[in-house]
C-alpha cells in the first residue's frame, strides 16, 4: 500500500482534508492577462468567469479578431493558473506522491 495512506484512519484524514482543499479552490479567484496587458480575466476556483477588462485603448487599436484572441488568453492564462494551484495543493497533500484519480476530485 501506498506510504504513508496504510490505515483507515490515515485514509479518512486524507478525505477530510481533500474535502478542505475543494473548499479552499472553490472560493479562490485567480486573474490571468493577454500577453500585452490590455485584456484581463478573473475566473473563480469552480472556473466561472467572474470579472473581465478590456483596455479601451485595445478597443481603439485592434480588431475584433485581435480581441477576442486576447480574451481567449486572458481566461485560459486564468484556468492555468487555478491548475497549477489545485496540482500544487494536491502534491501538498500527498507528499509528491500520485495517486491515481486523485486530481479529478479537485476539479
């Protein structure tokens, strides 16, 4: 068995605390940008857009294409980092081992 998850006890610890990371991405905002700056988004931990700002320069120098493109950044630069996030949490958790499964619970 996996070190350090041999018991039952150490398996509901485990279980408890996942359960507290859940919460704890579920309420975190994360802000990710486009490369230039001029578009950013804020997604919540459970990936709902929450917030997003265009530069009204951008609107007066680029084109709708340009735009969008830029929106498309700014969330997934967001989503990346909730990611990064929710794996750190669960490297965390289980001492850096991988236990199969376990990052679909966090998502």
């Amino acid at each position: 068995m996996l070190k350090g998850l041999g018991d039952f006890g150490n398996l509901m610890r485990l279980q408890k605390e996942i359960k507290g990371v859940h919460k704890k991405i579920a309420g975190l905002t994360m802000e990710g940008s486009s490369s230039n700056g001029k578009v950013r988004a804020a997604l919540s931990g459970e990936h709902r857009l929450t917030a997003l700002t265009i530069d009204p320069d951008a609107m007066e120098d680029c084109g709708v294409r340009d735009i969008e493109r830029m929106i498309i950044e700014a969330v997934n630069s967001a989503a990346d980092k909730i990611k990064e996030f929710s794996e750190s949490e669960i490297k965390r958790l289980t001492g850096g081992i991988e236990v199969p499964g376990l990052d679909g619970l966090l998502k």
